[in-house]
C-alpha cells in the first residue's frame, strides 16, 4: 500500500481481485463517506455522491448496507479482510480522562430502582424514562414509583420514599451483583441469588422494573471480558457516563429474554478506577441480574467479590472537574426503529464544574435547519426542536450541535437518529374505513388467503373460536369486546394524532378489519405439522387489497389505525404493490424484541432475522412443503439486507403499546394506478391485529428541506428478474463495471424492469 493513492482509490482498484464476494453487493455512497488507513482519510467521494448500485450478476443472495458512509464501510471492510491490513472490529477502549480516584471505605454499588406494573414495555428506552420520571398512565400523569423503600434485601440498608413521587429510590451494596426478584433463586452462574433491593413492590408485585447500578471499578492494563446474565434487558457502559456521547457502550441486550449470558470485552489502557454503569430493566415474568467477569480459561468471577478473583469495586470516587457536557439527546442515536419514537427533538446541555455554557453560543441544526426553543433552568439549556411537519419514525436525520463556554472550551457534536414521530395527517387521498362493509365478511375486492386451524365449526360473529375467524373479518368496535377483551380499550399513552393525545375514538371506530389469534386452537402440534402429519399449526392470515389508484399522488404516505399486541410467537405486517400484485414492497414487519437480530453497529440484520429458525411460530404446509419455520415464510417481499429497515420491535404481552396512529412513506406508489396492500397475521393463541380508517394521503413538499439527500433505490423480484424503483425525480444509469463507465438508460422510470441474463453483471444507480 503506497500513500500516492487515496483510500478510495485503493478500494476500486481493488475490485478487480474482490468481485466474486463485491459484486453481489448493493451499495450506497453518501455525502459524508469517510474512510481512515493510517494517516490517511477520504472524504466525501464527490465523483460517486448520490448514487446506490445494485449488481445483477446473480439473484437470491444481496445486501444492501445501510446508514451514512456505508460504501466505505462494505468495500473497505472486505477490503481489508482480504490483504489484511488491520482488524476493522477494535475493542472498545476506555477513555483515560475517565479515570478517578475511589473511596476505599466504601466498596460495592449503588442500586437506584423504579417499578410500576403499569408499563412493562421490554425495552432499554423504557428504563431510562423510568429513572428519568418520564413514564406517565394514559391520562398524561406521572406514574408513581412502587419500589419498596423497606425492602432491603441484598442492601447494606432500607431506602427513602422517592420524592418526588415518580423519582427513583436508592440502595448501597457492599456484596455482589447477583440478584433475583426472590430470595434464594438459581438464576446464572452463581446461586443462590440474593433478594433484589426494592422488589417486592409496595403493592407485592414484581414486574415493570428497571434499575440502574452505578460504582467504579478497579482495572488492571489490558483486555477486560465482562459478562451480564440477565432476565430481561440490559446495557452496560462506562467512561464519561454523565455525556451522552462519551459515555463507551460495552454489551446490551435489549429486549425480553429469559436469564441468559451477554459476554462482552474492552480494552484499559492503564490501570485505574473507572466509572460503570449497568442498565437494567424487566417486563414481567422473571427478574434476575448477574454481573461478572470472564478469565482466559472461561472462569468466572463475581465483580467485587475479590476473595474469588473479583476485581474490586467501590459506590464513591472523586473525579475530576467536568467540562460542559451533553446530558441527554431525544430521540437517542440509533440506526434502526425502535419500540418507542419522540415527537420533538429535545437536547439537554449542562454547565460544566469550572466552566458555564456560552448560550449565544449554542448553534443545534436538525437536517441542516436551525433548531428553535431554547430555555436554560439553573445550570442546564434544553434546546428543542418541534416543527409541525408531519415526521415518519423509520426515516433517518442529521443532528450537528455546537456551544462554548467561559476559559476557551468549545465542542462540535454530529450524529444521525430514527424515531422521530409527528402524525400530523395531510389530506385524504383515497380511505377505506370498512363501515359499509357487512360483519363477518371481507370488504369487496379484497382476496383472504389463510392456513389457519378450525375450532369451532360454522360462523359466529361473537365466538373467537368459530370459523369466522379462520381469515382477516370485518366486525364492529361493539362487537370486538365480546370476541377478545385483552386490553381493547387500551391506547398508546405517548401517541398523538394531529397535536392532541390519541383516544380509542381516533384509534378505531364503526368497523375495523380484524385478525384473531387469542385462544383459538392450534390444530396438530408442532411436531407432527414438521413430520409431515397433519397440515398446519396455529393461525396464519393473509389478505390482500384490491388497487388504489394513486395516480395523482407524488409523494404517497400510507396511515391507519393499528391495534396489533405482540406475543412472543407472533408476527404482524404490511406490505405494497405497484404492479398488480406481481411483485411486493416491504411497508413494516412487527416482532418481539427477543427475535429481532442486529448487526454490530446496533441496526437490525433483516435476513437473519427473518430466516432464523424459530420453535414457536405457526406452520401451513404448501404443496406438500411445511412454511413457518422461520418468520420469513411470511412475507412476499425479497428478504436482502434493506429489509432490516422494516422491522421493528413490538412488546411482548402488552396490549397498549401497540395501539397507535402507523404512518410509512410508500416511494415506489408515486403516480401509480394500480397500488395494493398485503396484510399479514400469523402466531398460535397470539392476540389479534385490527386496523381502520385505513388513508393514502400526498404529503406536502417541504420548502425548507435539504435537496441534496441522495435518491433511494430499492427493488422487488419479479418472474424472470426485478422491478427497480426509487424517489425523487433521478435518472436510471447502467454499467458493466462499478467505476463505468454509465450509460442513461433511455425512457426508464421507477417500477423499470429488467430482465436477468445469467452470467452478465450488469449494475445501475440512480442520479439527480
């Protein structure tokens, strides 16, 4: 490698000896693409912005990177895996200006613990509202924390009523962390468990916990592996834990899952004390957290039981003076669709011990425009933003922040977020709202398709176990609580529906189309289904749409009112067509947390994800071969890399958080006549999913927005080749190598088709 060539050039150059892995690879080159080898770095390939690629060479098996930069990131990692040059996944490693100084009279941690059974929401996102105080019932009101302040269990002593009242209580432990909701448990591997501080809760319930654990750690230089065993999920960090962005995320595991190891490693530069911190947080069920460390010989120890190879730990420390920090960013970083989305930007800054933030200084800009609000209290500035546009949670944004402050300090932060949600409706377009449809019946034009087991043979309306609920059914929000009363009234208390809290009434109203799972009978087991006995297992609900004609319609949204409830075997979805059904687009794909499978970077691996072998899902068997077997065998849209961008977590158990206003961009529905949807429902004893006031709406042009964010190219698979489409007004290029050179492919439009010739690579993109 010689320095006369840049990075990029070195990448492309490379292709040559790489293309059999490279070329099955669809690829993005974004604006703010960077790459690093030693000194070097690459910025920005102007010559190739604004493009994404997809190679023809062979159909079935592609991958479609996501995210800023990830041409550099997919070509530069196989790169470097193929000369070697230097190992692309580095540990993390602690921040040496982190270090602090412990107080030796005071070993082991501090517990601080919330519970409320009210929200039991499997997720990380939920914990930190609940230390936070932000979680509220479905009147807006702070819901109170139910702790035990009495019950001590593994603490050195009681707590304190939390003040105020939805404020976390606070714990000491000098021991271990190696706790159970009872006394006495086996959970991991150390037993017996010892009682978890503040659980059972005042009212004796264990669930909707979450806590944190705070202590610093006494470290030897070098590698360090940790491991967590938790019921349910957890997040450990460390470093600069008061910032936002230089606290170092470690492991995690967000989601429900029964007591299991997440093993994890970094890297100490030298020896000292450092800062932790281990999130941790409970549904409902078991509760359990274990926290160790692991040996090269795969022993495990305790963390701070040092009489058996424990290192040290200690609940207080001196630290250094703090500069200006970022305390809290909403909605957090991520680079995939989380259970829970924000309807403002908000970002909380805090003066630092020796110097206060400059708050003329403070510049927040959102998609390159300038953030509004902002409102200093004490030593704190809370800047938000929180414009009347409608926002959709799946797409991706660009935050740079920059602020001063007194003796010369200065600071620089840019960082990308999803779930940022504002169901601000624009007109209606075309709707359906089943109203003039008769109960138990499909409304015209619709085809149901189902592989669901029969209970109860003929039809009644107000029996779940009947055969009118074999498909997808209209019925009456009267009649729904006499078929399933699992939380029917319940809505997502953080939803809003142009500017005003979501009420059941907005949610669904006259008739919906409605899918049933919850206590109808599965048919033959599993196991028999798999051995070729008997045809199916459980329900598995299909029902697609007749076509809406959205001709007129540049930028089509798709809205509804969905009441979908997740259960741990369940799986609910939507997808779109634009050519008649031929072939399908991905809209979204509901799933347990606990199946969603991520990739390094924390964004969801859609193919693993979807191809996984599962033990609980429903099974239907077409033309002598058994479907279900993976969550995949679900869906009609092509299961590549890109599809990951679809799925999105759902609680598991909880019939409120899933009862809210879904909105989704469909891009390739652009001026189309013929543009159908596909409903699916599958799982065993499962819940339901109802939708209504089903809406296809033009959103608006935005006159502020930034023209320069690259058009997206996706693509559905067709008999004898794909269909290709994306957004915005670019042209369609080909070329027989990724550097060129690029021809126009004359009179082509999104939805073009191309046919596919075996053994010819032949790549496009799209240009504006």
């Amino acid at each position: 490698m010689t320095r006369d060539r840049t990075p990029a050039q070195i990448i492309m150059e490379s292709y040559a000896e790489l293309h059999p892995v490279l070329r099955k690879q669809t690829t993005h080159f974004n604006h703010d693409s960077r790459l690093r080898c030693g000194g070097m770095t690459a910025n920005g390939i102007q010559a190739m912005t604004d493009l994404w690629f997809i190679n023809l060479g062979r159909f079935g098996d592609w991958i479609n990177p996501r995210g800023e930069g990830n041409i550099i990131r997919a070509l530069w990692t196989i790169f470097l895996a193929g000369v070697g040059v230097l190992n692309a996944e580095a540990q993390p490693t602690l921040p040496l200006s982190s270090r602090v100084t412990p107080d030796l009279t005071k070993p082991g941690f501090v517990w601080r613990v919330f519970a409320n059974p009210a929200n039991t929401d499997n997720s990380l996102s939920r914990a930190e509202a609940a230390l936070a105080g932000l979680l509220k019932d479905a009147a807006g009101n702070p819901l109170p924390n139910r702790a035990n302040p009495a019950a001590r269990g593994a603490a050195i002593a009681p707590s304190f009523a939390p003040i105020p009242t939805n404020a976390p209580i606070e714990f000491l432990i000098e021991s271990a962390i190696n706790l159970s909701q009872t006394q006495g448990d086996g959970n991991g591997a150390f037993t017996p468990d010892l009682q978890m501080p503040g659980i059972p809760t005042l009212d004796q319930g264990n669930d909707g916990i979450a806590a944190e654990i705070l202590t610093f750690l006494e470290l030897r230089a070098g590698v360090i592996t940790m491991g967590v065993n938790s019921d349910e999920g957890f997040r450990a960090s460390a470093g600069n834990l008061h910032d936002v962005f230089q606290g170092l995320v470690l492991g995690e595991f967000d989601g429900g899952r029964a007591n299991a190891d997440t093993i994890f490693s970094f890297t100490v530069q030298e020896a000292g004390v450092y800062p932790f911190r281990i999130l941790w947080e409970e549904g409902e069920g078991g509760a359990s957290i274990e926290w160790f460390t692991v040996k090269a010989d795969g022993a495990k120890s305790l963390v701070n039981d040092f009489e058996h190879g424990g290192i040290k730990a200690y609940r207080a420390a001196t630290a250094g003076p703090r500069d200006p920090y970022v305390q809290s960013v909403k909605p957090g970083r991520a680079l995939r669709q989380l259970n829970q989305a924000e309807s403002a930007v908000e970002v909380v800054l805090h003066d630092g011990d020796n110097a206060a933030i400059d708050d003329a200084s403070i510049d927040l800009k959102i998609d390159g425009k300038d953030a509004s609000g902002k409102k200093r209290d004490g030593r704190t500035v809370t800047l938000t933003y929180a414009p009347e546009r409608i926002q959709f949670p799946s797409e991706s944004h660009t935050a740079e922040l920059a602020f001063k402050g007194t003796g010369g300090f200065s600071r620089v932060e840019k960082w990308n977020f999803r779930n940022w949600k504002n169901v601000v409706l624009p007109a209606t377009v075309v709707t359906e709202n089943f109203d003039a449809v008769a109960e138990g019946g499909q409304p015209a034009g619709w085809v149901a398709t189902n592989f669901t087991v029969g209970c109860k043979p003929g039809e009644d309306i107000t029996d779940q176990k009947s055969d009118t609920y074999k498909n997808w059914v209209v019925i009456g929000t009267a009649t729904i609580p006499l078929v399933d009363q699992e939380g029917i009234e319940s809505v997502n208390p953080t939803e809003k529906l142009n500017g005003k809290p979501l009420t059941i009434a907005m949610l669904r109203s006259g008739k919906v189309l409605y899918a049933e799972s919850d206590r109808r009978c599965s048919g033959e087991s599993r196991q028999e289904v798999l051995a070729g006995i008997g045809d199916s297992f459980g329900q598995t609900q299909f029902i697609v749409s007749p076509a809406f004609n959205l001709s007129t319609v540049k930028d089509p949204m798709l809205s509804f009112g969905c009441g979908y409830v997740q259960n741990q075997d369940s799986f609910g979805g939507v997808e779109y067509s634009v050519d008649g059904g031929n072939a399908w687009l991905p809209v979204v794909y509901f799933l347990d947390s606990a199946d969603i499978i991520l990739k390094n970077d924390g964004s969801v691996d859609g193919m693993k994800t979807l191809n996984a072998t599962q033990s609980d899902s429903s099974l239907w068997t077409v033309k002598g071969v058994v479907k279900g077997k993976s969550f995949g065998d679900a869906i009609a849209a092509p299961i590549n890399d890109a599809i990951g961008d679809y799925i999105v977590p759902r609680v598991d158990d909880n019939s409120t958080e899933g009862k809210r206003i879904e909105i989704f961009r469909l891009p390739a529905a652009a001026n189309k006549a013929d543009v159908r949807l596909r409903f699916l429902a599958t799982g065993s004893d499962s819940y339901y999913f109802f939708i209504d006031n089903l809406a296809f709406q033009d959103v608006p042009p935005d006159q502020n927005a930034n023209t320069t964010t690259p058009p997206k190219l996706t693509y559905g698979i067709v008999v004898g080749g794909l269909k290709l489409y994306w957004d915005g007004v670019g042209k369609l290029e080909s070329a027989e190598k990724v550097v060129g050179p690029w021809s126009l492919v004359t009179g082509a439009g999104s939805g073009y088709q191309v046919n596919s010739s075996a053994g010819i690579a032949t790549y496009f993109r799209v240009r504006q």
